[in-house]
C-alpha cells in the first residue's frame, strides 16, 4: 500500500524532466506494486513528441487533464477536466496527439510498463483477449459536462472490488468525500479551496493519499472546489 500521505502542496514541488518536453513529480507510490499517482507535464515547443504506435500497458491507466488538449487516437480530444480510463491490456494509442502544452493527473494500478502494438487488430480501443473488464474503458472530453448527482460525477467503478473515481463539488460547510471505512482515500484540488477543522488549507493543486485505517482530513468548510476523488480496498 502507498504510504500515508496527509497533505502535499503539488504546487511547491519541483518537475523531474526524465526527457525533454516531458516533466513529472511523483505524488506517491506503491513499494510494493509500483502503483503510482503523478502529475504530467508536456512540451511539444521542447521537443516532445506524442507517440506514433499503438500500445498497451498490464496496469489500469488513467488521467484527468488540468489543462492543455490531448488525444489517443485524433479524433477523440480531451480538454481541462478531460478524463480516460485504460482498463489493463487494452490497446489504445493508434494515433495519439499533443497539440500543445498539456498538464494531467495519471494514475496506474501497477508498475507502468508499456508494450507498442505496431500492426493492431483494429484502429480502435479493444481489449487483447477479445473480454472487456468489469470496469470498462472511458473516454470524457470534459468530465464535469453533465451526469451530476446531488454534486457527485462518477467516473467509474469496477463492481467487483468497489474500487473507482469520482469528481465532487463541494461548497459549504462540513464537506464529506464519502468514501467508505475500510477504503483507500486519494484525492486532488482543481479548482477552489477546503479548509479542514484544524485550519489546515487545501487549495488549488493539494494532493492527499490516506491508506485504509488512517486518519482522514476532517474538513470544516469548502469554498466553489472541485475535487478529483478516487478509492478502493487495497
């Protein structure tokens, strides 16, 4: 399981620039599992070039955009708030784009590991076994156009294990992220501002993983924020 992680002000981190055009900081990390959670940055004007070949990865993948444009297949775009989801050893990738600087949040169940597909069987989203998973993919140019309920968008849920992402706007006092006793708790500020009953401020850019049976922020006030929310068992 990910380490216990409180409160982290993303904002304040410095990038990693791994190659040019690509910047990263890591937000946390399975030792275990290689599970990881990191905030992307792209530079086409630095070189950076979206990849060409289809591919695949044995871990789920998934990413909401902060900003920017991208897309897997030229034809499907995703904007701010854009939001996809990879489920494991599904091929996508046939015509990926970057057209501009773009920032987004990536998460993957497992160590990352990629696999290019140079001739797929087909020019569009299948799984490699012919069985789509419990928790299919996605693909949402905007996440937060439409689908709300009582201030909650579900982004998806595998209805095996429980495990999924939501988005939530929050606004008033005693804001609740509603996540279950028992669950991991990951969440991630993108727009507005939470205070928790200690004073502590999560504004725009604050990350938190709690593992299950670890304390929990205790919120007292939510200001307009919008906050990216994903949970499990394990």
């Amino acid at each position: 399981m990910r380490p216990h992680i409180p409160h982290l002000d993303t904002e304040s981190m410095d990038w990693k620039t791994p190659v040019p055009g690509v910047y990263s900081k890591v937000l946390s990390v399975d030792p275990e599992n290689g599970a990881r959670t990191a905030l992307q940055r792209l530079m086409p004007d630095e070189g950076y070039t979206a990849p060409s070949v289809a591919h695949y990865h044995h871990s789920a993948e998934e990413i909401l955009v902060v900003k920017g444009r991208l897309s897997f297949d030229s034809k499907t775009y995703l904007g701010a708030n854009g939001y996809c989801f990879h489920p494991p050893q599904t091929v996508h990738g046939f015509k990926s784009d970057v057209p501009m600087e773009t920032w987004f949040l990536s998460r993957h169940s497992k160590k990352m590991c990629t696999h290019e597909v140079p001739e797929p069987a087909k020019t569009e989203y299948y799984a490699l076994n012919g069985v789509l998973p419990a928790r299919g993919w996605a693909a949402l140019p905007d996440a937060t156009d439409g689908g709300w309920r009582d201030g909650v968008k579900a982004l998806g849920e595998d209805p095996q294990t429980g495990e999924g992402s939501k988005l939530m706007r929050l606004d008033g006092a005693t804001p609740d992220l509603d996540v279950q006793d028992g669950f991991y708790q990951e969440f991630f500020v993108l727009d507005g501002a939470l205070e928790t009953v200690d004073g502590d401020g999560f504004g725009v850019g604050a990350y938190a993983f709690c593992p299950p049976g670890t304390a929990r922020p205790r919120f007292a006030e939510a200001r307009q924020a919008l906050i990216y929310v994903n949970y499990g068992p394990k």
